[in-house]
C-alpha cells in the first residue's frame, strides 16, 4: 500500500531529521553513525522500489552531506585506531599527523555546519508523489530475488578482489535493511542462509572495508611535513594495519566466505 510506503518514509524522516540535529551541535560519533545508518536504509528503501535515482533535490543534498559527516566520522575513527595501535606495539605518538587529522576535521565540520543550517527538515510531501501508486507485496521480493541473484553471483567468484567483496556487502546490507519490508515474509522462506550468516559475512568485509579506509588515508596524508621519527612511525602504524587487513582476508576466504557461500547457493 502506498499509505504504508509513506508511513515508513515518515518514520525515516523523523529519525533522519533527529540525528542531523544532534550531529551538528558536537559532531559526536555516535550520531554521526545512525544519521549515516539512517540515510542508508531510507536510499536501500528507495532503490526497492526503483526510486534511487529520483531527482528529489532533497535526495541530492542529503547525500552531500551523508559524504561530509562520512569523512568526519572517518577521521575520528582514525585517530581512536592509531591510539589503540601505538598503545598496544608501545610506538610513540605521531603528533604532526594528528595535528593534521584534527586540522582537517574542523574543516569538514564547518562544511557541515553550513550545510545542516541551510537544509529544510524532511517531509514525505516532497516525496509522496513519486512512491508508486500501488505497493504489494510482489515488488519487494521480486528486489530481494534481484538481491539474492546478485550475491549468488559475486559469491561464485573463486577470488573475490576486495571491490568484489565490497559490492557483497552491499548487497548484504541492502537485503537486511529491507527485510522488514517483506510483508511479514522471513529470509528463511527462501531457503538460502540464515540472517546470522549474512550479518556475520557483513560484518567481517565491513572490517576489512574500514581498515582499508584507514590505510588510504594514512598514505594520502602530505608526510612531507613530517620528520624521519615520525615517518618511522606512520610506516610502523600501517605495516601493523597492513598484516591485520591481510589476516582478515584470509579468514574471509577460508572460512566465513565459503561457510556462507554453501549455505547461500545451496537453494531449495
């Protein structure tokens, strides 16, 4: 029904709307991760029913800023990590790259601040429009059949490079998020793993995926402002970072990945 279609982006608006307030007052972590969980279940929502590329400008400047709070946020990550890292192998502290680090996050902040102010709280009248007429029950399991097709798929591969292991939990992600869209139907109805399995799978590549984050910004970070101590370090903290990714992708495709696969390409 779309009565319910809008019922749901409602709900999403709301919680939408709530966390931005709070994510732009001090730009507390955990804000910033449930506005950004927020936003990616109302665009899984959308994309299910063939709405991701609406030209709702609202769309537009809320994905603008879900990338601005996503840097913010992967910034402060970034330095709890080093902190954890130089506290556990007893390295020194790399003072000039943190100086950079929080450099950077009061500029993203005040980028943020600009846009948060100028953005008009979210309503479904600006949306209600393009939900289609008519939402049953066949729309959102012919999606989650596309989804389970897709993951099929990108799970054959023998040795799924880490874009490939990125778009399977992507895919993971979106099959969770609309999973109470199914009309009361169950993941197990389809026969093919269970929600434990998929949320574990998700899990471990979203480890990967934020170490994999953390080394990118490390390395692109303008070291030539920084002393031969502190390049030792910041090449210590990534070789360290380095080995725990390489680890990961070993237990990834020895035995989460192939666990699940069995229990994902299995069928009826």
């Amino acid at each position: 029904m779309k009565q319910k279609a809008i019922e749901i982006v409602l709900n999403k608006f709301e919680r939408i709307n709530k966390y931005l307030r709070k994510s732009g007052k001090r730009f507390h972590g955990g804000h910033i991760h449930l506005f950004r969980l927020e936003v990616k279940k109302l665009l899984s929502f959308f994309e299910m029913l063939s709405l991701k590329q609406s030209k709702t400008h609202f769309l537009k400047r809320l994905q603008k800023l879900y990338k601005i709070l996503g840097k913010i946020r992967l910034i402060q990550l970034q330095k709890k990590a080093i902190l954890i890292t130089i506290s556990k192998n007893h390295i020194n502290l790399p003072t000039n790259y943190l100086k950079y680090l929080e450099n950077d996050k009061h500029r993203l902040q005040k980028k943020a601040k600009y846009r948060i102010k100028n953005m008009k709280p979210l309503k479904t009248k600006r949306i209600s429009k393009e939900l289609p007429n008519k939402i049953g029950p066949v729309i959102p399991r012919e999606y989650f059949s596309l989804q389970i097709n897709a993951l099929n798929n990108l799970l054959a591969l023998e040795k799924p490079d880490e874009q490939s292991l990125h778009q399977i939990r992507k895919v993971l992600k979106n099959m969770l998020d609309d999973l109470p869209f199914m009309s009361g139907s169950k993941i197990q109805d389809f026969k093919y793993c269970t929600k434990d399995e998929m949320k574990c799978l998700e899990s471990k590549i979203g480890e990967i995926h934020d170490i994999s984050l953390s080394l990118k910004l490390l390395v692109e970070a303008p070291k030539c402002q920084y002393g031969i101590e502190e390049k030792q370090i910041l090449t210590s903290i990534q070789n360290r970072w380095q080995k725990d990714k390489d680890d990961l992708r070993r237990q990834i495709n020895l035995s989460v990945l192939m666990g699940t696969k069995e229990g994902i390409l299995k069928g009826e």
